[in-house]
C-alpha cells in the first residue's frame, strides 16, 4: 500500500509520525542556523557552506529556473550533516574493532 500511495503515511497513526515530527523539528534548527547566518552574511567572503549557497542564492535571484532556494539548502545542508555523522561512526566503528584485533595483548 505504502509503495502505490506513499503519501498515505502522513496520515496513518504510527512510528513514522514521530520521525515527521523529528524530521521537522531537524529543518527548523537547521532554518534558524541559516539565519543567523543572514544576519552575519558578508556576501564578500564565504565562512562555510551556508555562506557559499546564500551567495549563489543571490546570483541567481529571479531566475525562476534555478534551483538555488532556501528550501533546497536546507536539505543540503541535512544530507551534508548526516552523510558526515554515518561516515564518522563508521570509521569509528571499524577502526576500533581494528584496534582490538591487532592489540598484542
């Protein structure tokens, strides 16, 4: 059912409602660290990837076409953040287990 209506899960009661919920508290801090970045946005020298994509965000102003929006770094900025998160445990991860096989102990 869920893979022809996928959209049906919004509204069954369940787990997945508490991961939406979670999902949304996540965009709203990332919004909020967008911006304060806003605020202290020197459009002359980029800090970091926010200030990078508000940069192209702004080059790019009133080109309908674009996919330079808010919306979107938002999202990139949570696929940067998990990506990173998943990469770092599994590293951990392995290299301990690493550790402890080649431990001459």
């Amino acid at each position: 059912l869920y893979n022809v209506f996928p959209r049906i899960m919004n509204f069954l009661p369940g787990p997945q409602q508490t991961l939406f919920s979670k999902w949304e508290k996540l965009k709203m801090f990332v919004a909020n660290v967008i911006e304060n970045h806003k605020r202290n946005w020197n459009p002359a020298e980029a800090r970091d990837f926010i200030d990078a994509y508000l940069q192209e965000i702004e080059k790019h102003k009133g080109n309908t076409a674009s996919c330079f929006h808010e919306e979107n770094l938002i999202y990139n900025t949570l696929d940067l953040f998990f990506a990173g998160a998943e990469t770092t445990s599994t590293t951990l991860h392995w290299g301990l287990l690493y550790m402890a096989l080649k431990s001459p102990s």
